[in-house]
C-alpha cells in the first residue's frame, strides 16, 4: 500500500479500520516493536494536548523512532508570523512523518496538501480526530466483542465535539448501528451529521436527558463542554454541568456497556464512577498508544 496521510476518518475504508484494530491488538501483545529505526516523526501540537501528544510520543518511542517538533506554537517561529505553509514544507524536509494538533479546521487537509511527507492529523478546531476515533473503535471492539449492532448513546458536546463527529461517521460503516444524542439545544448534533445518517439510513433519537433510557446503552459516550470553543463565556456557564454521570445512575445498565471519554474530564463524570467495572475512559486512553503504534505502522506502509 502506498503511504498517505490521515486527516479524515473517511480516508480510511472500512477494511483499513479493522486492519487498523487488527495492529493494535498486535501491538498491545508487543509495544515495542521496532519498525521506526532510522526515522524521524515530526509532533506539532500548535494547541494545547496531554494525552494525544504524549500516546503519540510513547507510541513512536516504543517504535525505536526519533521525534522533533514542539507542544507550543509559541516556541516556534509561528510566533515570528511565520504561515502554516511555509512552517509545514519546511518540516517536511526534516521528517518521515508529521503528526499535527491545529486549533483551525482545515488546517490538517492543508498541511497534507504541501507537505512532502504523510501527514496524520491529531485534531483540527471542532471538525475532525481521527486517530482518536480508531482508538475509540478499538476500545469498542475490545468490550463489546464486536463493532456492529452497537447502541451508542453520545453525551453532551455534540456541536463542537470533533471526537463525536468522526466517531459517528466510522461507526456507520458497520452493521446496524443506533445513535441516541443527548445535548442541550445549543450543543446539538450538527445538521450535516444527521442528514449524512438519514441518507445511509441509519437510525437516531435525539433527548435532553439520558437517565430514563441508559439502559438501552452498550456504549456511553461521554463528552466535556468545550470551554476554548466559545465566543462568549456566559454561553459556556449556562451548559458546563447539564449532564453529570453519577455512579447511581448505573444500577440498571447492561452488562456489557462501558462508559467512554475521550478525556479530559471536567464534571461530566463524578468521580465515584472511576470505580465501577463499567468505566473504562483510562483503559480508553492506554489503547490509544497501540492504536497510534498501529496507525504510524499503516500509514508508512511498515507492517
């Protein structure tokens, strides 16, 4: 397979997902593999991130690769006005690899288009994460058993929330899924989001509250409020803690369902559940180091 970038989940096929889930698992039996001898991977986080930047890093140490990069555009010659073009074509000339973090969307699509090595986009503003979607399905198929016939319930940030709009568009690739939204009025699901599921018919519900129906869940799906994502503050006070997990709420849940958060947490989740057997957002996390091994594998053509 010739090499190429991922900045959209739909620029992997549905093969490519479960190839993906396929070399995570691979690499949780062995993490440290190492296939990046010899190579140098960019890591440009020009916003803020923990455990994205560092899965990543991990991930590449394991390999045996090298990384160069900065967690701070401030850093950088970015904040000299240097442009996203000239910053991308110049890294480019030092790296196998770039792995990019951008507060604006677009900007991942871009970098891919001048970038003279793969570029995988580790967020761009509130459109796409893709790698934390194949992270997400792996943890999916590691609980459950199985990607299809999956009923998804998605918590809170639906609008701003990039993780919830990948998530969803692979998720669709498989059979049978259900989508249950659960947001405030001003954080709904984007219109696109559910006309792209009308159109693959694909049913969804959409609620202002989940403790009614939480049975019916085998994946919740838990999603902070964006504070960085809003204009204007008081916007962001009046829905910061309009959903709150709470342990009691669990009582009558499947067996099978866990509780997903691509972290980090705020109050969404209340810290009694961190000990109930259906949290897993930590393991969550561990998987994303396999799974970003995986996709560097994939993406480089190293497996």
């Amino acid at each position: 397979m010739n090499k190429k970038s991922l900045i959209s989940i739909t620029d992997f096929s549905k093969a490519e997902y479960l190839r993906i889930m396929e070399l995570a698992a691979d690499f949780e039996k062995n993490p440290n593999q190492k296939l990046l001898e010899g190579k140098v991977v960019a890591s440009l986080f020009f916003e803020p991130s923990t455990r994205t930047r560092l899965s990543f890093e991990t991930a590449i140490n394991r390999m045996g690769g090298r990384i160069i990069g900065f967690s701070d555009a401030g850093s950088s010659s970015v904040s000299k006005g240097e442009t996203l073009h000239d910053t991308i074509r110049m890294v480019s000339n030092y790296a196998d690899l770039i792995v990019m973090r951008h507060p604006l969307e677009g900007s991942a699509r871009y970098a891919s288009e001048v970038s003279g090595v793969p570029v995988i986009n580790a967020g761009d503003g509130a459109n796409q994460h893709p790698t934390q979607t194949l992270l997400d399905m792996y943890s999916i198929l590691k609980t459950q058993g199985t990607l299809d016939n999956r009923n998804i319930f998605m918590v809170g940030d639906l609008k701003y929330g990039r993780t919830v709009h990948s998530l969803l568009m692979a998720m669709s690739e498989f059979e049978n899924p259900i989508f249950n939204f659960i947001a405030p009025e001003e954080l709904q699901m984007p219109h696109e989001y559910k006309m792209f599921l009308k159109e693959k018919g694909i049913r969804y519900f959409e609620h202002k509250e989940f403790t009614s129906i939480i049975s019916e869940a085998d994946i919740v799906y838990m999603t902070r409020v964006q504070k960085e994502r809003f204009a204007d503050p008081i916007e962001y006070e009046k829905v910061k803690n309009v959903y709150i997990l709470r342990n009691c709420m669990l009582n009558n849940t499947k067996d099978n369902m866990r509780i997903l958060h691509p972290l980090p947490r705020v109050n969404e989740i209340h810290t009694d559940v961190d000990s109930n057997r259906k949290a897993y957002y930590f393991e969550q996390a561990l998987n994303g180091v396999f799974t970003r091994e995986a996709i560097i594998a994939h993406t480089l053509n190293l497996k």
